[in-house]
C-alpha cells in the first residue's frame, strides 16, 4: 500500500492548482534534506516530489482521483481505459531534487535565503547570526512564448547606485546583464544577479533580480508544460473528419488527423509536443488541440429534410 498524495501534501482533496503549488512550497522548503536532519526527512522530501508531480499533472490528478494509486500507478483497468494516454502506467522518475528545482526554478533554489556574505545554515541560525534581507533591484523580464519555448540569450541594461572613491558620495552608473534564459522557463523564474545592485556603503552591494513574465501568445496558451491550441471547424468537418495544421514554436509544421466526431468538450492530445522540461529540454509536455465548432446561423427547410435523413441513416 502507497501513501495518500493529499494527505501528503497536507491538503484536502478539493485543493485548487494554488492550493497544490502552496503546500508543496511550504513541506518541499521544510523537509529538504540541506535544510534539516529529522529522520525521515529524506523520505518525507521523496514523497512530496511524488505527491507534487501527481497532483500538477491535470491527467495523473483525474485519474489517481478516480482510479487510486492502484490504477494510477498499474493503469486504468480495461473497460474504462481507451487505449491512449489515460491507460498508461505511472511511474515516478524517483528524484526529488529534480522536482524540486523544476519547480522553484534556475540552479539555485535557495538563492532568497542568503545573507550579505555568507548562506544561511539551513539547520536554524547559529547564536549571534541574524538573516537580514537586503533591498534589492527588482525588474519583470517580459518574454516571448517563442523565447520560452527555444531558449535565448537577453542583454539588460540596468542602473545601480555605486559609492565613488571617497566613500561618502555616490552616483549612478549603467551596466549590462547577461541573461541565458533555458527551455522551458516558467513564469515566475527568478533570476539573481548576486552583488550586483545599488551600493549602500564602501563594501556592501545588494542583489539585482528579473523576475520572468510570459507573454501572451496569438496561438497558444500555456498551462505548465502543456500547449493549448484552439482550431475553429465547422460543423461538417466535426461530423466527418478533416486535418489540423499547427505550426509550432520552432517552425514545425504539424499535420494532425481528426478521425473522431468532434463533440463540444472534445479534445485532441498530441504527445511531447508541448513546452520542453526545464531540466531536461529533451523531454517536453503535451500539446492539446481544443475546437471551436461554428454552426450555421439558418437552414432551410430543404436542408433540414437532408440533414435528417442523413441522420436517421443507420451507420
């Protein structure tokens, strides 16, 4: 027998995607094992990184909901699978540490919890040692979808107050940072550029941070590491069948059959064609094709008579 995935997380099963990302951010700090030794801790950090990418997942969540870790984790059993991703067996890649940086982001999680000049033990303060939390240069980076998707490198210019040699006066002074934004980076992404904000004092520089915010995109929307992309269609090719052609972010041209009837919350899966894993830009999301079906707005009766009796037809 498993564990329960919300009762490892600390929550209950009617938890939002907030309220999932919350507690993970929360027990995911606690419990890592650079933070504290409680025994069990490993464990307990191994767990949440399993509850974590269960509960993150919209499928793995829809289907451990209703089928439990036994179907989950051994597949749907066969009278409700059918045959496509839903039915596949789950298992979880056992590194922890990987969820944990997939989800807070860049090298250095714990980037936020230094002091000026050296990190905080993370097995509480020593006596006389004080986290004090320096005011920073904050800026948003606005990136492209495309940016995202492919990695790119951004120049950003800033401004910081610096102390001239005297050590009383100071003045500003322009600089250039250098940004290697990765495949697959994520709104919210934060950036640290260590000492390399505003001058306070002869030896005291302060931090400059990006924080990253995804631009809309005309095509697609993001939802984690999923592509959502909606295609408009008439009702006739939703009865008979017809080909979507998306382009992708890296120029790709997909040519994806729709043999089903395409009813209003249908939807359409495309495997390992959504955004690439930060961590591991060969592995990627899903791309999901929704439809917007646009009936006719008038019929005449003539037509309605065909459309009847092509429907009374037996298949």
């Amino acid at each position: 027998m498993g564990f329960d995935y919300y009762e490892t997380l600390e929550i209950n099963r009617n938890a939002n995607d907030a309220d999932i990302k919350k507690a993970y951010r929360r027990l995911a700090l606690k419990f890592h094992p650079s933070r504290t030794r409680e025994a069990g801790s490993t464990e307990k950090f191994s767990q949440l990184g399993e509850a974590y990418d269960v509960l993150s997942d919209p499928r793995k969540k829809a289907t451990y909901d209703k089928f439990g870790e036994e179907g989950l984790k051994g597949g749907i059993p066969a009278e409700f699978g059918s045959g496509g991703a839903w039915s596949s067996r789950y298992a979880y890649h056992g590194n922890p540490d990987k969820t944990f940086r997939q989800f807070f982001g860049g090298d250095n999680p714990f980037a936020d919890f230094y002091t000026n000049d050296e990190p905080l033990q993370f097995g509480g303060l020593q006596p006389g040692v004080v986290k004090t939390q320096d005011p920073s240069i904050e800026r948003d980076l606005h990136l492209a979808l495309d940016d995202l998707f492919n990695g790119c490198t951004k120049k950003m210019k800033i401004s910081r107050r610096v102390m001239n040699e005297d050590g009383f006066t100071s003045s500003i002074k322009d600089k250039i940072l250098t940004i290697d934004v990765k495949p697959g980076w994520k709104e919210g992404t934060r950036i640290i550029f260590s000492k390399e904000g505003d001058q306070v004092q002869k030896k005291q520089l302060h931090n400059t941070i990006f924080c990253l915010r995804q631009k809309n995109h005309p095509l697609f929307v993001r939802q984690h590491n999923d592509l959502f992309y909606k295609a408009q269609i008439s009702l006739e090719m939703a009865l008979t069948g017809f080909s979507v052609d998306v382009e992708t972010l890296d120029g790709r041209l997909l040519c994806i059959p729709i043999n089903d009837i395409v009813h209003p919350t249908y939807k359409k899966t495309v495997t390992g064609e959504g955004m690439p894993l930060s961590q591991d830009p060969s592995q990627r999301g899903n791309l999901i094709i929704t439809f917007d079906i646009q009936f006719p707005e008038k019929l005449s009766a003539e037509r309605k008579h065909l459309i009847k009796q092509a429907l009374a037809l037996k298949c």
